[in-house]
C-alpha cells in the first residue's frame, strides 16, 4: 500500500502544485459530510451526537458550515434525505424528492408545468418558503452549477434539477435558514445540497419499469456503476455511473370526468345553476352557446360587407358540403340558441369537439447520464478528486392545434387578426390582413377558387384551425468538471476546488403559426381549406417553419478555504476558518420570437419573446467562527461580502447559537441577512408576456357602462385573456433579506426526537414585474381605455366584432420590472423521528415533516403616490398568480415516512398533504378570504354568478414500499404510488382553469394508483 500511494503521488504531484495555484477560493467538500441517516431527519434532531459517531470520533462537515465537527447538530435547521430513504420512499428522482419536501411552497416548478411548453419547459425546481425558485440556491457537492438557460416566467434564473444524476447520490441536504455565508447570500430562502458518492467499490445495477393503473404514463429506469480501489487500503478510487430513464406522456383524454374535458356543465351548485360548457361550440346547461368555432380541419366562411371589416358581416356557412363537421360531433341549435349566437350558421349546425383531447397532463421524458469520479489519497493527509459529469434531458410536449383566426401576436397587441381570402389569387401575391391590396387582380391574377364570393367581387373571412398539433421539444444538456484538493498543513485543514460548467438548451417549436405567412397563401391560392390533405409538406412548413432556438449559459467557479482550531476552553472550544471565491456566470439566451412592433405579423404566434444576455464575475470572501464551551453552549459568527463586476458590493453577516442545558434538550437560533442582486433577465430581459385569464363573474355589474355598450353580450361578460409584459430594468436595486430562525431539539430516549422551529424572512426591495392589476383594470374601464399611471402602457385587446365600435377588452399591461417595498414570510417547521427496535429484528423507522405557513406578505409602492400599500396576503389564497400560474400558498404542507424493517424485508408507507386555499387572488385585486372579493377577480362561477367555491380541498396520496434482500447480491422492490388512488380534488380556479385541479401539488394524484417493480444487483 505505501508504494502504490507513493506512486500515486508522484503522478499527481505536479497537477496538485497546479491546482494550488488555481484554485483561490470555496467551501469546505460537502462530501465529507457525515454518513446519511437511514431515514429523511433534521440533521440537528438527536440533542447528543449519533452513537456511531461517537465511537469513532471522527470529524465531519455539515452543510452551512466550513469548519469540521464532531456532530452534525449545528444551530441551523437541516433536513437530510438518505439515498436509502428515497428507495425507501419510492422516489427515483432528485426532482421528486425535493418537490416532496413539506417546505417548498408557491412557485415551485414541477413535470405539471412541463406539459403545455411554458417559459421554463423541461425543467424542474423548488421554491422553498414560497419565494420563489430564484431565492433558493441548488448546488451540487457544495459547489454552485450554471443556470438554466431559460427563465422562469421570464424572470426568474434557477438550476434545474432534472441535470442532477440520481445513480450516485449518497444524500441530498437541505440547509432551511437563508443566506448562507458558505455557498452565497443570495441564498435567500435556503440550500438545496446535493452530494454525490465519495467512493463506489463493485459492480452496481439497477433496473425499474412502471406503469399506471390505468395503462399509461410508462417508465422504464436503468443505472450501471463500477467501481475500483479503496481509499483505505489502495489510495485512491475511480468510478463510473451511467443512468437512463424514459417516461411516456400523459394524457387529460385518458382521465375521468371532469379532468377529461372543459365541459364542466354536469357540475352543479344547490341552486341547481351548473358551470359553463367551455368545449368548442359547447352548450351549457342553461341553453348558453359558448361562442363559435372552428374545431380542427373544418373551415367556415362568410362574405364580408364591408371590405377591410368583417364585422358585421353576417352568418357563416361550411365550405365543405359534404360531412362539414368531419371527426366532429354535430349539434343542431334551437331557434332560440340560433338567435343568440348571431354568427352560426342559418341551419343552426354547429360542430362541437372537446380541446382538452389534446391536453398533456405530463410531457414525454427521455434522460441519460455518464457521470465518473476518481479519488486519491497523496501521503496521509491530502486528497485529490476529480468529477466529470454529462446529463441530457429531453422533453416533448404538445398542444392543440393552432386557429387561423383571431391571431394576436406576442408580445404586442395590434388588434384583431381575421383570416380574409382576397378576391383575385396570383404567384407574387402579398397578403394583407384585410385581403386587399395584395398586388394580385384581374391583369395578373385569377378570381379566388376558395372563395365563393369572389364573382361578386366581395372579400371572405374564414374561421378555420389546423388540423395539426403544435409541438414544443426541450433538449437540455449539461457539461460539468470539477477538481479539489484537501487535507491538512501546518495544523490548518484545507480544500480547494475548481467547477467549471455549461448548460445548453436546444428549444424547438412546430405548428406554430406566423400570421404573414397565412396572409400569403391565402393570396396566393396555394392553401386548401376543403381539402386538407390536398396541401402538400412544403406550404405546412411554410405558414408554420420549425422554430429552433439555442441558449446557453455559463459558470466557473475556483474556492478555497482554511480552517483551524485556535484556542482550548472548558468544555469546547474555537475554531476559525476563512476561504475566498471567484466566479463567472452568462447567459446568451436569444428571443425565440424576435421582431418588432413595426411588422408583428411576421412573428410566430403564441411563441413569446423572452430572451437576456449578460454576464458577471463575482469575487468573494468568507469567514466562520465557532466557539463551545461547557460542553453545553455553541457560538457561530460568520459572513461573506461580495463584489460583483456589475457594481453591486454586499457585507452579509450571520449568526447561529446552539444551549444544551441537558443531553436531552437544545434550543437553537439563527439570524442572517442576504443579498441577491437582479437577475440577467429581470436586468436586461426583452419585453415578457404571461397571460392571465380576467372578468366574468360579477364584471358587467362593476363596471356596467362597459358592458352596456356591447349589448351585455358573451364577447363583455365572459371572461377573457390579459397579457403582462414584463421588460428588464438595468436601474433596479438589489434585494437584501433578513432572516431569523429559533427553535427546540427534544429526544427524550435515544433514537426518538422531536423538533420545533420558527422561521422568518422579510426581503426588502422584492423584485416583482406586473403585478397588482386592479388600479390598472379600474382605470382603464372607468376611464375609457386611458391608463395614466406612471410606467405602464395598456394596449386595447381584439375588438368585439358585434360593436366594433365599442371599447374593447383590455389586451395587454407593459411594464418595467421594479423593486417592491418588501416581502415577507414566515412559518413554523415541526418535526418528529424515531429509529426503534421493537421486538427481535423488527425496527420501525418514523419521520413526520410539517411545515405551517403563517405570513407570506408583498407590500407594493403606490406607483401615483409613491407610498406603501397594505400589504398583499398570499398566504391561504390562490396568490400569488403572478409568479405561480396560480398555483397557491397552502397553509399546511406535510410528510410522514414509516418504515418497518423485519430482517431482509423492508416496507414503507408514506403519506403526503397539502392544505386546500382560499380562492382569492389577491395579486389581482380580490380581498383575502373574501368569497365575494374573489368572483369579482376572477374566480370560477356557477351560470347564476355564485362560486363553485371559496375554498379547495385538501390535496393528499399514500405511498407503498416494498423491499426485499434476497441475498447479498440481489434485492427486489415493488412500489405502489398513491396507493390509495386518491382523484385530484376538482379545481376550477388553479392554474388559469388549465386543468381542473392543481398541477403543483396534484400531479401524484392525478397519475392514479402507480405501480413500478425493480430490481437492484450488487457485486
């Protein structure tokens, strides 16, 4: 052993010079940190250290901190998630279980969101306390990685957790105060730490396949590790893991009533007053007809009046005369209902057809990664590593077709988009959106044969939507290097290390329409609206060219620090350590959609504009003081100034307390304060547009002139889309947080603990974009489209065609991102565990999360009068929607893990809650708890304008986990996910109506009863 050591060292000894001299900063190797608990604990939970550890007396690094320990109870709160736990648990996944974890809350981006090609497709994150997924730092082995490319909602940077390899994680630690002086103040709302194997001797396999209840929604799952060398023995080990998983989509058409459809008309209130039939051409249950459309591959026609406006043009009518309906089902209207929708056709036939067939509930996931370490030990007191990681994550989602009319493109609002056939059709024709002057007429052209009306010399508008779904396609690859040196000199401990890493995002986008195109070979002639297979490849690829767009961003990162004991006490004593960091980070994200407001029609529809580029360096320097005494009182002072190439410059300081009076009991408290400076998008982002869905309800009695000038009818009453467009702002300030935590560790016996911590976060000057829309909306409809309040521009939406002379609906809010006074939450986290042998080899193993959200408080300024508002309560509503496609702020959210270990059989129940929520949306104007309030701002109504609801139902699933060791080598597991087949609770109001229950906290539900058998092999 001591010649191969020798050797050892003379191979690496002049690279361990080099990376001496590189590597100038970073924190202490969250590897080293103690070993994994069998069960998902407070890492502070036992008031004494862990018998294990106190037998061997070795020194160990938590995460938060640099300086090495004897326990892993420090004054900060830690929850600790096991790689057995998981297995245990059933989560094969970082991603799941952090999602899982009781202190994430509002905005946190799960497979849900994946599904409809939003702004962070394909990814994955963790808001923890609610504050969104850009406060809550995720790193890997205590060392940052870059960025998403794509930001969430536009806005917000995060690291997606699905480039994380799952094959080699020893445990996942997550430090619950914020603004860590270790890893970054701009850790806000805390740490996610993921921290890989040191050491993998053998040959490892894994194998999983899965499938729902119901017969869909597929996974298979593979991973292979080997392994060579003993640190202890040999010096050094090398290992290799690659891992695969596919997961097939899931479909809403492939669910029970009502998450199968947005004919929502069979749900009905006391009165016996029912909710609207929301498929295209749908009826609801009080005879109202839902508009009139065109479901996909049929077209409708009528002649227009007035060329240049089709309003008012009259009935239309099918251009094909055979079977107009196609795959769709015909409904005859009454007279009555013939009356009331003023453009169907004279025989009253309209084709109805249900959109939520092409809804994705969960998108198509295919992921592999190659992951490899080799650790070596130089002498008896240094260690070198080096770390390769490559992940790729593909993402498939779909969508309905798009409409070929009222085209609205993004990110600007230039009124109505009615798709009209010109009278005469030529090769060089130019379309325009009123279908004349296209540069084709009688010399050079020939009378239309789409249009029936072109004899008479009249244009036609043409209601018609494709017949092929629009596709979004994620691929995510991850690149990521790392290099560290540790040990001991001259009685300091050392580490140093260097990261360097590029996440790549390829996005690419079909079906999505471009209005000029559509304009073109309307004048051209070259479309066949009666015969859709008549078109051939190239004129599809023409109105609809694939859309690729490339980003990447960028991080390198070189630490080092050094830590030492310095003096003796009574009971204890100090430590010190300091260390220095230097980084860069960019990002080159490029608009998907570029163009302007000069010629909007040649951008893509529904396709938005986000896109930043930027970049910074960002040096750093941190220092850690710990004190015991009495073997019963812990002391740590610590903190971190930053100096970023962008100005900012930022001191953070944190303190930390630990008191044992008894062995039984410790009380623990930390105060913080952070610093997160703009993020590239929400300093140099291009214009941002989310839409949000708004009136209905009680609009027409708020604002009854408005209403009353269009006749009272469906276009003014019903509700209707909004968009915000967020632009970045390179004056905002940067947020600066204060946090506190204080808390109780109890453990009566050895191996039973209980836990109790209050925590606290205010952040001062809150990024926020459009956000508090009300005064907006009051202004606009009471002022007669004037807005005049400072900083936002309000652009009209399509005009009603049966009073186009009438103010239409709002369109789009423009506004610069800015910094709000303040946010602040917070909450109480409990905690119970327990590891106790009961009787012969039967051990039971227990840990109950809950986290309970108190306060979660945006106070805005007055944008007239520049004075704080009241602030706006989230917590228990629907709120905020802006930052969470309304996804809500529980209350209560909570885990219970119970394993009983009977010799080589394990098995494991899991129960998961969320509390249901108030369906306020305070972000856009309702009252908090106010039923009334709520349906004034949108909230869903029975036909009479009574609410479905005021309050959702509780979310909650049961997991069931059964291991088998066969024998040394071979093990069997089978899990059984939501065991219970618990349904969604029905939701009309989260997520925009989207889907009829909560993605963000019902995804398990709404999978059903899940079944998936594995199989692990170890030699």
């Amino acid at each position: 052993m001591i010649n191969r050591t020798r050797t050892i060292t003379r191979l690496l000894r002049d690279s361990t010079a080099l990376c001496g001299a590189m590597l100038i900063a970073a924190p202490a190797l969250a590897q080293e940190a103690a070993p994994a608990a069998s069960s998902a604990r407070d890492a502070a939970a036992p008031a004494a250290a862990p018998a294990a550890q106190e037998a061997t007396g070795d020194q160990i690094v938590v995460t938060g901190s640099l300086i090495r320990r004897t326990d892993t109870e420090t004054p900060s709160p830690v929850t600790v998630l096991s790689a057995e736990t998981l297995e245990q648990r059933g989560l094969n996944t970082v991603t799941e279980a952090v999602q899982r974890l009781s202190a994430g809350n509002a905005g946190t981006i799960t497979q849900g969101w994946n599904a409809g090609g939003n702004f962070a497709a394909g990814a994955s994150a963790i808001s923890l306390r609610g504050l969104t997924v850009q406060s809550t730092l995720t790193i890997f082995d205590g060392l940052r990685m870059a960025p998403y490319p794509l930001a969430d909602d536009g806005q917000r940077n995060f690291v997606d957790m699905n480039t994380i390899p799952n094959a080699i994680i020893e445990r996942i630690d997550v430090l619950k105060d914020g603004a860590s002086s270790t890893y970054g103040a701009d850790a806000v709302a805390g740490v996610i730490n993921v921290i890989t194997k040191k050491e993998i001797k053998g040959l490892h396999a894994n194998v999983s396949a899965g499938i729902s209840q119901r017969g869909d929604a597929g996974e298979r799952r593979a991973d292979l590790t080997w392994g060579y060398g003993d640190l202890n023995d040999q010096g050094f080990n090398f290992y290799v893991s690659g891992e695969y998983m596919k997961q097939d989509p899931l479909w809403a058409r492939d669910r029970d009533y009502p998450f199968n459809t947005l004919d929502w008309s069979r749900i009905c209130g006391a009165s016996g007053s029912c909710l609207p039939n929301h498929t295209w051409n749908g009826i609801s249950a009080n005879g109202t007809v839902f508009g009139l459309y065109a479901p996909p591959g049929v077209a409708m026609i009528r002649p227009v009046a007035t060329p240049g406006n089709p309003s008012g043009s009259g009935r239309f009518s099918y251009m094909a005369t055979s079977n107009p309906c196609g795959r769709w089902t015909p409904y005859q209207l009454s007279a009555a209902q013939i009356a009331q929708a003023t453009t169907a056709p004279t025989s009253g036939i309209v084709c109805q057809g249900n959109q939520a067939e092409y809804l994705m509930l969960l998108p198509d996931v295919e992921r592999f990664g190659v992951s490899s370490r080799f650790t070596a030990n130089i002498g008896d007191s240094h260690q070198f590593y080096a770390q390769a990681n490559y992940y790729k994550t593909s993402t498939a989602a779909t969508s309905s077709p798009h409409a070929f009319n009222g085209t609205l493109p993004d990110p600007t609002s230039v009124g109505t988009y009615s798709v009209i056939m010109p009278v005469y059709v030529c090769a060089s024709g130019r379309g325009t959106p009123n279908g004349v002057n296209t540069g084709c007429d009688a010399t050079n052209g020939t009378l239309n044969p789409q249009n029936p009306y072109a004899a008479a010399g009249q244009t036609a508008q043409v209601l018609f939507r494709s017949d092929r779904i629009r596709e979004d396609e994620a691929i995510s690859r991850t690149l990521r290097g790392t290099i560290g040196l540790s040990g001991q000199v001259a009685g300091f401990d050392y580490s140093a290390s260097f990261v360097a890493a590029n996440s790549k995002l390829t996005r690419i986008q079909r079906g999505y329409v471009k209005p000029q195109r559509i304009m073109d070979v309307l004048a051209r002639g070259t479309f066949n609206f009666t015969n859709l297979a008549a078109n051939p490849q190239s004129v599809w690829d023409y109105i609809a060219p694939e859309n690729a767009t490339v980003s990447n961003s960028d991080l390198w990162q070189a630490t080092a620090n050094l830590s030492r004991h310095v003096i003796d006490l009574p009971g204890g004593g100090v430590d010190a350590a300091g260390g220095l960091s230097y980084r860069y980070e960019s990002i080159i994200s490029p608009s998907a959609n570029p163009g302007s407001d000069i010629s909007p029609w040649d951008r893509y529809y529904n396709v938005n504009a986000v896109g930043t580029s930027g970049s910074r360096k960002v040096f750093s320097a941190f220092g850690e003081v710990q004190a015991t005494a009495l073997d019963m009182l812990e002391l740590n002072l610590s903190g971190r100034y930053d100096s970023y190439s962008s100005g900012q410059k930022n001191f953070s300081p944190k303190v930390g307390a630990k008191f044992t009076p008894i062995r039984a009991l410790a009380v623990r408290g930390t105060w913080s304060k952070g610093f997160r400076i703009p993020s590239f998008n929400e300093a140099y982002g291009t214009p941002t547009t989310g839409f949000v869905t708004r009136g209905g309800g009680t609009f027409c009695q708020t604002y009854a002139a408005f209403c009353a000038a269009h006749g009272n009818n469906v276009y003014a009453s019903q509700a209707f889309s909004m968009g915000l467009t967020n632009v970045g702002n390179p004056d905002l300030r940067p947020e600066k947080s204060e946090s506190i935590t204080a808390g109780l560790i109890f453990e009566p016996i050895r191996g039973l603990s209980f836990t109790l911590d209050f925590w606290r976060i205010r952040v001062k000057d809150q990024i926020v974009g459009v956000n508090n829309t009300a005064p907006v909306l009051d202004a606009y409809y009471r002022n007669n489209g004037v807005v005049n309040i400072p900083g936002v521009t309000v652009r009209p939406g399509p005009v009603d065609p049966a009073n186009p002379n009438a103010l239409p609906h709002i369109g789009t809010i423009r506004a610069l991102y800015a910094n709000a006074n303040r946010q602040v939450v917070q909450g109480i986290d409990a905690g119970f565990n327990a590891n106790l042998k009961l009787a012969g080899d039967i051990r039971w193993i227990s840990s109950l999360e809950v986290s309970y959200l108190d306060k979660n408080h945006l106070t805005l300024i007055d944008s007239i009068t520049g004075e704080a508002q009241p602030p706006q309560r989230y917590e228990d509503t629907l709120s905020p929607c802006n930052n969470t496609s309304c996804s809500g702020s529980p209350r209560w959210r909570a885990s219970w893990q119970n394993t009983l270990k009977l010799g080589d059989t394990s098995v494991t129940a899991t129960a998961y809650y969320t509390a249901g929520y108030h369906v306020s949306q305070v972000d856009f104007g309702a009252t908090p708890f106010d039923c009334a309030s709520a349906v004034d701002n949108g909230a869903a109504t029975y036909d009479d304008g009574t609410p479905v609801q005021c309050r959702s139902k509780d979310i909650w699933n049961v997991d069931l986990t059964i291991q088998h060791r066969i024998n040394d080598n071979f093990a069997l597991s089978l899990n059984v996910l939501n065991l219970l087949d618990t349904k969604p609770p029905f939701d009309p109001n989260a997520a925009y109506s989207t889907f009829g229950y909560n993605p963000a906290w019902a995804g398990p539900n709404i999978m059903g009863r899940y079944f998936r058998v594995g199989a692990k092999i170890d030699f």
